[in-house]
C-alpha cells in the first residue's frame, strides 16, 4: 500500500504542468499553441521569455528531484525509488492535468538523475551544456545526453537497477525526440533562442 501511494504522489507531481502554470504566470500564451507545441522549457523559450522558460526549466527539474527525495525521506528501499524515479519522469510525460500529452521529459528526467546519483547528473549534465553550447540545438543535446546517461551510469555503477531506471529514462527520452531527430537530419530543426513560426 505504501508503494502504491508513493507511486501515485510521485505521478501526479510530475503531472503538475510547469510550462502552464508559467504561461499563467508571466501572462503567456499557451505553449501548446506556438513552437513545438511542446509543454516544455525549450518551447516556452520560443515566446522570447527567458524568465518564463528558466521558471518552467527549474519546476520540471526539481518535481523530479523533490519526488526521489521525499521517496529516501519516507525510508523506501531502492527498488521502490526506481519505480518513483520512473512515476514522476513518466507523469511529466503523460499528466493527468493535460489530458495525458505533456512535456519530452528532458528536465524532468534531469532532476530525477541529480537526486538518484548527483556524480551521475552532474556527469549527463555537463554533456548536454557542451553539446548545447557548441551545437545551439537543445533537442541534440538532449539526445546526447539520454544517449550517455545509461553509459555512465554503468561505468560509474556498473549494471545494476539503477542502471534499468537510467536506461528507460534515456531511452523513453530519444524516443520522444523522434520529430527533432528527423528535423536534424534535414536541417530544419530550430536553434535554442531562435523563435519558431506556428
């Protein structure tokens, strides 16, 4: 029963919609309906908006971060704070509040790997800033960084079930890029702070 409840805490505060609730905050469209379409930072930074997209990118990061922590508060065993690692990613992805169609997960899955392992989250971090940084295209970088995490994760821990957690976040994570990677492939794919025409 206590498994059950801190799967169901874990998905409904990863439903809680960031990029809306910034949108209402900072007096913003919705951001389904400009960009990507995507409930998500990188969209929200597409309405020209830094601070709006910077609100969304820390909300989303740290209901992943809060959910393993308060997982290890309450004394749940490893196993238990995999399954609520993977509870809180997949409810940013598919939220109850937005009819099951949410964000890519990118920051989401990045608060849940600082709080898993922060050597690990800082490690896949610092992998998506360089790739950003050099490349200017966020949905690269968070390709590359999806792609390295289970590769990290392994060195550092080797396989282990933090390992299976890390690999699904990754891999759930390339394959929700799917659009961006066909976009890459023929150039058309939007650079980080460059507004995308709806």
């Amino acid at each position: 029963m206590q498994t059950l409840l801190a799967l169901l805490t874990a998905y409904l505060l990863g439903s809680v919609p960031f990029a809306m609730v910034s949108a209402r905050l900072f007096g913003l469209a919705d951001p389904r309906s400009y960009g990507s379409g995507n409930p998500g930072a990188t969209n929200v930074l597409r309405s020209g908006h830094k601070k709006a997209a910077l609100f969304t990118l820390l909300g989303d990061a740290l209901k992943g971060s809060l959910a393993i922590l308060i997982a290890r508060q309450a004394g749940l065993d490893d196993t238990t704070i995999g399954l609520v690692a993977l509870a809180v990613f997949f409810g940013h992805i598919f939220p109850i509040f937005l009819k099951f169609k949410g964000g890519k997960g990118v920051a989401t899955g990045a608060g849940v790997l600082l709080a898993l392992d922060p050597v690990l989250g800082l490690a896949v971090l610092a992998t998506w800033l360089l790739v950003a940084y050099v490349s200017r295209y966020s949905s690269l970088a968070a390709l590359l960084a999806a792609g390295s995490a289970p590769l990290i994760s392994a060195l550092i821990h080797g396989i282990d079930g933090q390992f299976a957690v890390v690999l699904v976040i990754g891999g759930v994570l390339i394959i929700k890029h799917w659009q961006n990677i066909q976009r890459l492939m023929a150039g058309q794919e939007s650079k980080i702070g460059r507004q995308k025409k709806t």
